[in-house]
C-alpha cells in the first residue's frame, strides 16, 4: 500500500528528530502517489500528532487513511518508479518543489 521513509537513523527505523508535528488534517484524499506525514496509532497518540521526520507515499488509493493523516504532497513525475521499490533501499536524492 506505502512506502514509508524520513528515519534519521537508518538502522532504527522509528528514529525521529526528537518532535512530533501537529496534525494538519483536511478534505484531501489519500491516493496513489500522495504524499503524507506517518503517524503513531491513535491509541498511543491521542494528540494524533504527526511524525517530525517520517513521510509515506502511497502505492495504491487508501481511503480509510482520509482525514487520519496529514497530506503534504503528490508524487508528479517518475512515479512509475515506486513499484520498483524494494524493502531495504535508500532514498539517495530527493527534491521537494513548492507550487506557488
């Protein structure tokens, strides 16, 4: 369903920036190639804070993740490349461009 990656400390994949983000949530929603915050479950995250560092991107439309999760971008060029994602591989380069 998602890629999940942002964790400081690659050998820890829950490992953080020391700080959560509050969630941002809205009416957009959660399809193939969004781009959203990871989260602790609700039951150990009341506040339903949003990671500091951790990011999914989804591989297929997820709609019971609607308003569960805050959304800060779409994939738009080269997605076809994330079905060639594997469990292990890094993130060697990535560019974040902000739509003004």
């Amino acid at each position: 369903y998602l890629l999940q990656g942002g964790a400081p400390n690659p050998k820890d994949p829950y490992s953080g920036p020391g700080y959560d983000l509050p969630p941002e949530f809205n009416d957009l929603h959660h399809t193939k190639g969004v781009i959203g915050m990871a989260r602790v479950p609700d039951v150990a995250n009341p506040e339903r804070s949003s990671h500091g560092s951790q990011f999914h991107i989804l591989l297929a439309d997820n709609p019971q993740m609607d308003g569960q999760h805050t959304i800060f971008g779409e994939c738009m060029t080269n997605c076809e490349l994330l079905r060639d994602v594997k469990k292990g591989d890094q993130i060697e380069d990535i560019r974040v461009y902000v739509r003004k």
